[in-house]
C-alpha cells in the first residue's frame, strides 16, 4: 500500500513514525515520510528529518522523507492527493499530564477532509 | 506548553472544603478533600470501575481495574490536589488538580447515577476553593467541544475559552494573582 506518513515533531508523531516503519517493514508498504511544521512542536524540523532517516535507514526500508513547507494539514491531504497515496498515518494525539488526549488541528483537518482512510497511532 | 491563555481577572473566593450540601434527590453529600487511606482508595476506585464507558472523556478514566489504579496513582501523588464527593461511604465524584508546568490541569468526574443532581457544581467549586486556599494560581482544563453541559458548567465557574482551535476546547481560570504564595 502507498501509505503517507506525517510528522511534525511532537512525542505522539514520534510513535506514530516508528510503529508506521515496523509496518511497512512488514507489509512492504511503498512508504513516504512527510515532516510538516508543526507550529506546537518545539523540535527543529532538519532534526526531524535525520530522525526520521534513521528510523528509515534501521528498518532497511527504501522511503523517502520529505521536508514539506506551508500548512501542514491542507499540505499533506494535498500530498495523498496529487500522488495517488491510499493511506495517511499520524500521531494518535497529545496526553496531558492528567491522561487526557487531546487531538491537534492537524489531525482534525486531516480527518476531515481527507479522501483517503487515515491512521491515527496510538 | 506554557503559552496557556488565562483570564486577566482572579476568580471570585471558592468555598473551602469540608462543605456539605444536600443535592436535588434528597440525599446528604459531603465534598472534602481526599485523605490518603485504603478504604478512601478502593471506594474511589470502586467508583471508576463501575463508572459509564459513555462517560469517558478523552480517555479517561480508562477501563479496567488495573489501568484505573494505575491511573489513580499517577493523579493522586503528593504534588496533586484531590476532592471527593461523598454519599455515606460511597464515592458519588471526585475531581482533581494535576501540575502541569506553571499551572494545575482540572478534570471532574460524577458517578452516573448522581449526575443532573447539582453534585458536580458544588465538587468543582469545593476543589477550586481547595487549590485557592493552597495558593494555585492557574487552572487550565480541556472539553470536547460538543459537550455542552460541561461546556456551560465550566463557564459558569469563570473559566474562559483560550483555545478553539480543534475538537477540544481548552480553557482556563486565575484562581491566585501572581506573586501570591506559591505555585
């Protein structure tokens, strides 16, 4: 499956990233890596892109990570889109100190006006 | 996170518990703060365990015994702050305060069969006049913003709106002007 992961910096993206890896190792998922900015995210996306290559790189898997620019969830739904991706995985949500998760504007745009199914790791 | 908006203005005097009430079906409710025993422990995790999976919120509390007293654990630790609503010995809600960086994160939580009673009024307000008297100043908190009942309580309280930008609402409360005490 052609399957579009995003990612922008924050703890649950980060999962979300390894866990997508495992799986497409598994399944030889056709895999693509979009890192977005994530304006919540305090992690410097050129950090996320090497974190993501490494991931990449240790699952011996041949994806390609993307540095994508502009605004992240229009961005990404316009990525699956005009390349024919049948998949978008994200993070599952942040939780709060208290256990509470709460799901980012990303995710929400997302899951509203994606054509495609979308993963949401938890 | 600590770019929370708060509400320049600090939140009238919250009554201090112990504080006893009686709700709209008659029966006698006592709110005070939560004393750290065995029996208190298992009867709030009682309550959780029998509690409506159409009640959880961004999930919590969470099923099952074990990840409730694991949940417990992490939200009833030392630097938190803990209110329980009491019909005889039974847990009828419990609300709480947990740190969070510059500020405390609120969550409230009543029984099934003792919502619409006015309990969860008198909890949230017995547990911010709680923090008040220990010197918090900010209290933030998130709501599904579909939840409207929550939503209204909330306000009615003085917390205001400081992020609607996705299926939560996140809003939040001065409870202490800065420079006030600790915390």
């Amino acid at each position: 499956m052609k399957v579009l992961c995003g990612i922008g910096g924050s703890d649950d993206s980060f999962r979300a990233l390894d866990r997508t890896v495992e799986r497409a190792a598994v399944a030889d998922d056709d895999l693509t890596v979009a890192v977005v900015e994530n304006p919540d995210s305090s992690v410097d996306p050129d950090e996320i892109v090497q974190r993501a290559e490494s991931a990449v790189e240790e699952a011996g898997l041949d994806a390609e990570v993307r540095l994508v620019e502009g605004d992240p969830g229009s961005r990404l739904v316009e990525l699956a889109e005009t390349e024919g991706f049948e998949e978008i995985v994200l993070g599952g949500g942040h939780t709060s100190p208290m256990g509470k998760i709460t799901i980012g504007s990303i995710a929400e745009f997302v899951l509203l006006n994606a054509k495609t199914s979308v993963t949401l790791v938890r | 996170m600590s770019d929370r908006g708060y509400p320049e203005a600090v939140a009238d005097e919250f009554p201090v518990p112990p504080t006893e009430f009686t709700d709209r079906e008659g029966r006698t409710v006592e709110v005070r703060p939560y004393e750290d025993t065995e029996e208190g422990y298992e009867a709030l995790v009682e309550m959780y365990d029998a509690f409506d999976p159409a009640d959880r919120a961004q999930g919590i509390p969470p099923g099952g015994e074990e990840r409730i007293r694991e949940w417990l654990d992490a939200i009833l630790g030392d630097d938190c702050y803990n209110v329980i609503a009491w019909c005889g010995d039974e847990v009828a809600g419990h609300a709480t305060l947990v740190p969070d960086d510059d500020a405390y994160e609120l969550a409230i939580f009543v029984h099934q069969e003792y919502q619409r009673a006015g309990i969860g009024t008198h909890l949230i307000r017995g547990l911010l006049g709680h923090g008040q008297a220990e010197g918090i100043r900010k209290v933030w908190l998130t709501v599904e913003r579909w939840n409207r009942a929550a939503v209204s309580l909330y306000k009615k309280i003085g917390f205001e709106t400081s992020d609607a930008e996705s299926f939560e609402l996140e809003m939040g409360l001065r409870l202490n002007a800065d420079g006030e005490d600790a915390g």
